[in-house]
C-alpha cells in the first residue's frame, strides 16, 4: 500500500501556510503530519576568483534568536522564487541582498531543505563575480526589513570556520563544498 494524504486542514495563511495532515502510511496506520508551504526557493553563493572571496550575508533571523539566543546568522543569498525563472530569481535575491549584479549561475542542485516539515525545495547555484559586478548597496528588499549586511569572507577563512563547526547556515556550507570540489585551487592560501 502507497502512503496517501486523507485530510488537509490549513491551520494559518500568512506569509506561509502550516496544515495538518491526515495521513495513511505504507502499513496502513493513520497519522498525523504538519505542513508548512512557502513555495520553491534559490541560494546562490557569488564568488571572486581573482580575490579568492565569496560574497555572504549577515541578517537578524527569528528562529535563529529564538532557538540559539545568536542575533545574526551568517549565510548565502537565499529568498522565494515568488513564481519567477529559478535563474532569475537567485539573481534577483543578488541584487537585492548584496548589490551584486550576477550574470554566469552554475547550477549545483535541486535539493529539499527540510523534508519533514516543509515544502520547500531549493535551487542551488554558485556565481563567479568581480568587483565591476557590485552595483548597488544591498542590505535587502526595501518594505522587508531585512537589515542585511553584506560580508566578503576569503574561502581560507570560511575553510576554518566549517572546519571549527562556527558556520551554521547548511545551504552555505553545501554551497562551499561544492565550490571547494568543483575549484579546489580557490581554496589555497
């Protein structure tokens, strides 16, 4: 027997959607599951060969806070496809988080970011950059209240921090991995 949804009762609707399924599983019991829907998502890890850097953000997140007691998070651009191209979309969250104007995107994955929970499904890439590349100021959508700072890392530093277990963002650390398979040299001191 194939797992099959019984039941969908939407609990909220705001910015996110949470539901309570009803559910049947493989052996035939009856459970209960939670939903949370947003929608599909990018991430995009811009880096600079010439200076060996990778383009990152620091911003308030409230689970962060409310979990860890930490106030900022440390992290790649990220932010909802809101319907539009994957591509376009992660270049969109560039321009708005960093001023970054992004035109090569290498595709890393399509991946689920938290599978029992919620709907979200990430597009990854990484983006070469260059100085001549920033054209705007970033900090976030305005009417969003992101208050982002934008934080150029060398890779060297980023290396010791996911070696020290001190960079706690999973989509950068993915994102850092498949840069440091795809361009080890980048990676060297």
């Amino acid at each position: 027997m194939n797992p099959e949804i019984l039941e969908k009762k939407t609990v909220y609707q705001g910015w996110a959607r949470y539901s309570v399924l009803k559910v049947r599983l493989a052996d035939g019991q009856i459970a209960k599951r939670e939903l949370e829907e947003h929608g599909p998502a990018v991430t995009v890890l811009p880096y600079d060969p010439e200076r060996k850097v990778a383009a990152l953000v620091r911003q308030f997140r409230a689970p962060v806070l409310a979990c860890a007691g930490e106030q900022s998070l440390l992290e790649a651009i990220a932010g909802l496809t809101d319907g539009e191209d994957p591509p376009a979309a992660a270049r969109r969250e560039a321009l708005e988080e960093t001023g970054l104007r992004l035109t090569e995107l290498e595709p890393v994955a399509f991946l689920w970011t938290m599978p029992g929970l919620s709907t979200e499904r990430m597009h990854l890439f990484l983006a070469p950059y260059s100085e001549r590349d920033k054209i705007g100021k970033g900090g976030g959508a305005t009417g969003e209240h992101e208050n982002i700072d934008v934080v150029e890392l060398r890779f060297c530093e980023l290396m010791r921090m996911m070696e020290a277990g001190t960079l706690a963002d999973m989509k950068t650390f993915a994102l850092l991995q498949a840069l440091r398979l795809r361009r080890p040299e980048l990676f060297l001191d």
